[in-house]
C-alpha cells in the first residue's frame, strides 16, 4: 500500500510583520499559546529530522467522522501560528497517520456486507476486503475517504499508513529498540491492567503466518541479536519464531504510539480527553526509547444528540458528508476552533448558529486592530487571509423565509432578498446564494417534516388582531427595528410575561415552530402584505 506524501495544497507562504508578530507572541487565542509550548520545545530539544514534526493519528476500524476531521483542522492551526512565530523559518510537517495495520475487533454498523466482514475479525485492516467493493482492503476504503475529504477542505499534510510503515521498515530501527526495552515497556503497562491480562501481555503482537490475524499470545523467548519473538501459535500449537520488523508484528496500541512519536520524531500530537491515560503512559514508553514526547494537549469529544461519544463504529452524530449538505467547510472549521476542551452536541441543530457565526466573525474582522485579529476565529480559519465578505442578512433568517414561504424555489428566496437589499444578486453575493443552497436543503429535511403549527389562544388572538392593526399602517421603507417596537409594544399592552412568550407565539402560531429570527427583521424581509396573510391565515 503506497505512502501518500505532500497531499492537499502546500502550505502557502505567510507574510508576517513586526505588529502581527508582537501580538502573536502575547495573543491568548488557543492556537498560539499551543504554538508557543511547541517553540519552547524547540529551545530545549534538538530536532533530528530538521523540521517540526506536527501529527494526527486515525484510527480506520469504521468511516471517518467529524471528529477525525477536527483534529487535523486545529492541528493546522496550531501548525500555522507556530509558523507565525518563527516567521515561517522553521521547516514544518504535518502527517496524518492511519493506523490501518490494527486488528479489526468487531464489524461496524453502518457498513454493508457485515457477514463478508465478520469472516475477517482479527485481521489488520488493511488485509480486510471492501465492504463498499470500492478498494483492496476496508482499511484503504476508509484512508481514501479521510484524504478525499482532506484534500477538498485544502489541507497541506502527508499521510502515512502504517501498514507501509511496518512492511517498509521504515519504523524497524525503533522496533528493535522496543525489544531490546521490553521488560522496561511491560513494566510502565503491566499496573494498568487486570491479573489475566497482566499474565499474557506483550507489546509485540505477531501476524499469524497461517491466519493473517494479529495475536494477542503471550511471548515465550526473544533473541535480540537475531531481533525475534518466540511464542507458541494458538491453532498449530506449535512454537513459532518471527521476526520483530519487516511487518512480521505491530505493536499494542500504547507501546505503538510511543514508538510511532519515536521513529518520526513526532513534536506535537493532541488527543482527546479519554485517551489522557494514554498520552501519559505512551511518554513514559517513549522516553525509554529515547525521544521526548510530543507537546500538546486534550481536547473534549463531541457528543450527538443524547449526549453520548461519537463513534466512527456506531456511526452516531453527524458525517462530515452531512454538515457539508447543509453548510460550509469553513462553519465547520469555526465549530471545530471553538472551545476545544469544552465538550459539545455535535447534532444538526447546531449547524445554523455556526453558519451566523462565521458571517459575523467574517464581517468584523476588517475593522479590528491587529490583537483583535489574532483571536478572530476567521484569521485561524483562512491561516490569516479571510477572504472579504458582509452578508446583508443571517442563515436563520434564511431559514426562517422559507419556512414562511414554504417554497424550496432560490429564486423566491432571492425575491425577498432583494426587497431588503435591491442591490444583491447571486453574482454579486455567490456566498449569500450559496447560504440559500444550504437554507433550501436544510428546510427541507429538517424545518418542513417538523413543522407543527397550533391555534392562538384567546389572549393570543387578541394581540395578532392588534399587531395586524398596526401592519396596516406602517409604509413599505420602515426599519426593522421601528416594527421591532411596535411588535414589543403589543406584546406588553397585552400582558405577555414574560415578554419571550409573545415572540414564541408567533414562531408556533404563525411560522409553525419553537423559536425563530428577530421578529422586526423578517417582517422588513418577508413584507408587511406577506405578514399580514400569515396572521390573517393564523386567525382564521
């Protein structure tokens, strides 16, 4: 399986001044105080391979999720402000590494072919077939879709497989360092596991040569002048010598990822939050073998709908097939650089909010000072040069006109658009006509099917007669904040408090859902005439 190296786009030249690499050295947004441990690792570690070395690690026992993708996004922006730091004088890498040589432990529920998959448990994934018949093994399948994705969002990285890896052997110097520390890597593992465990552990797990599977068997002998293990095979019962490189074994999961930091000379690798016994456990095993640990830090999971663990296996929460149906890579990124120790739904109900905020971090990034800047998600997004853009009006409200309007049809959107902003089209906006792409699908498979309108109370009843009043007179031109009032005002005159469930009224009554944009700004968007038949259908 061939090493995929220099994928996506070159990371572009940066050009940095004395103002922005002030502030860089000072700024407390996230991916620069992470830079900045990576540069005083640099003053205190020699650099064997030449440049820094920035990593993330996959695990493709199921289809890459969002999460996955997470990870390399603010991996690169750790990468880029460190740049920033250095004023680009660093040589800098970042692999994307797939641990594709695992033993598949168990099928995964949202492939097809499951009992084709289930003959192979136990096998390295890449000697799995292709669920989806696509690609030799389920372990490329799964690469592919990773650096498919990657490659569309601009990502400048290397991927490396560690099947390639191990049969290559590129990691067998290291390898051979692992034997010749074994008892002192069993002994950083062995208090973390159970008696039964502890019996039979190894850190190297011999391929069968009569069943492809990687073993879990417990080794009788090693010879490290002819760097091999001797242990007995579980269906011949016979003893068996294999060799520790050339692909012959891989290593458990921690002793593997310590070794992996060693041989590529790995300097900063973040993880999730459960794997914080891991990154401690897999340093010490690293040290043993020579190197320092890679820098980093924690980040929290994302969470679906019910508050669990997304699961590459389970396939639960969201693809990153599915938030780009409904929205752009770049409001992932945004939802991806926000609060990374903070755990968060990663759902589809998240996705308008995220859109809203990218639009509003894009439009106030041209006039903020250059410290401002810094911590302005867009300028880690776009790797300092956000592109220019001033939407003249929000997603939600997007969202919000073609539930009112219940038409899945761009050109009445961009009809209504144009009662706001005579001047916009789909040329002169292409990101405003995109977002109305993204409205329509997204309307469509979740706004319509959930749509549930109800009857206004008596109470209710009232204040629509009078606001339908107060429609009535105002002229075309008038502000959205000038309704904005008059909605408040009727809304008080008729004793709602609090005053929230006067616009919840509305969104049930009149729109058909829970909650919905600023009231004053839809009917300015929507129109006075269009409003009023909305109230007049309400009431009837």
């Amino acid at each position: 399986m061939p090493e995929t190296t220099n994928a996506g786009r070159d990371a572009a030249p940066i050009e940095i001044n004395s103002e922005l690499l002030a502030h860089a050295h000072v700024s407390k947004a996230w991916p620069f105080e992470e830079a900045r441990k990576v540069l005083s690792r640099l003053k205190r570690i020699p650099q064997p391979t030449g440049s820094i070395i920035f990593e993330t690690g996959y695990g493709p026992s199921g289809l890459p999720h969002i999460g996955t993708f997470g990870e390399v996004a603010r991996t690169t922006m750790v990468r880029h402000a460190f740049r920033v730091l250095t004023e680009d004088k660093i040589p800098t890498r970042l692999i994307c590494f797939s641990d594709d040589m695992d033993g598949l432990r168990k099928v995964p529920d949202n492939i097809p072919n499951k009992d084709m998959i289930g003959a192979h448990l136990g096998k390295p994934l890449t000697q799995v077939p292709d669920p989806f018949g696509e690609y030799p093994s389920f372990g490329q399948h799964n690469n592919a879709r990773l650096k498919s994705f990657l490659d569309t969002f601009g990502f400048s990285y290397e991927f490396l497989s560690a099947t390639e890896c191990y049969t290559s052997g590129r990691f067998d110097a290291t390898l051979l360092r692992v034997l010749e520390h074994y008892d002192e890597i069993r002994d950083v593992i062995l208090p973390t596991l159970g008696p039964e465990r502890r019996a039979t552990y190894s850190p190297f797990l011999p391929i069968s040569p009569a069943t492809g599977k990687v073993l879990q068997v417990p080794i009788i002998d090693r010879d490290l002048a002819a760097g091999s293990i001797l242990y007995k095979d579980p269906d011949t019962q016979k003893l068996t010598q294999v060799s520790v490189t050339r692909g012959h074994c891989k290593l458990q999961w921690k002793a593997d990822w310590a070794m992996r930091w060693a041989a590529l000379g790995v300097d900063y690798e973040m993880a999730g939050k459960d794997l914080i016994d891991s990154v401690r456990l897999s340093g010490r095993i690293c040290r043993i073998l020579g190197r320092q640990q890679p820098e980093g830090f924690n980040y929290e999971l994302f969470l679906d709908e019910n508050g669990e663990k997304i699961s590459k296996s389970r396939g639960n929460g969201l693809t990153i097939e599915e938030w780009l149906s409904y929205a752009s890579p770049e409001s992932l990124a945004l939802y991806m650089y926000q609060s990374p120790r903070k755990a968060k739904r990663l759902y589809f109900d998240v996705i308008p909010r995220a859109v809203d905020e990218y639009a509003g971090h894009l439009a106030a990034y041209p006039v903020e000072d250059q410290a401002a800047k810094l911590t302005n998600p867009v300028w880690h997004i776009h790797e300092g040069t956000p592109p220019q853009a001033d939407l003249p009006i929000s997603f939600a409200l997007l969202l919000n006109l073609a539930s009112a309007s219940n038409s899945e049809d761009r050109s009445v959107l961009w009809g209504f658009i144009q009662r706001y902003a005579p001047e916009a089209t789909p040329e002169t906006q292409p990101l405003l006509d995109e977002l109305v792409g993204y409205a329509i699908r997204y309307f469509h498979d979740f706004v319509k099917p959930s749509k549930q309108y109800r009857a206004p109370t008596g109470k209710e009843r009232e204040a629509l007669v009078e606001l339908d009043k107060r429609l009535a007179t105002m002229p075309d031109k008038i502000l959205a904040e000038e309704i904005q009032n008059e909605v408040y005002a009727v809304g008080k005159e008729h004793g709602f408090e609090p005053l929230r469930a006067w616009f919840q009224a509305l969104y049930q009554v009149l729109l058909g859902q829970s909650q919905g944009p600023r009231f004053g700004s839809f009917v300015q968007l929507y129109g006075i005439e269009n409003t009023r038949a909305l109230i007049a259908k309400a009431l009837e």
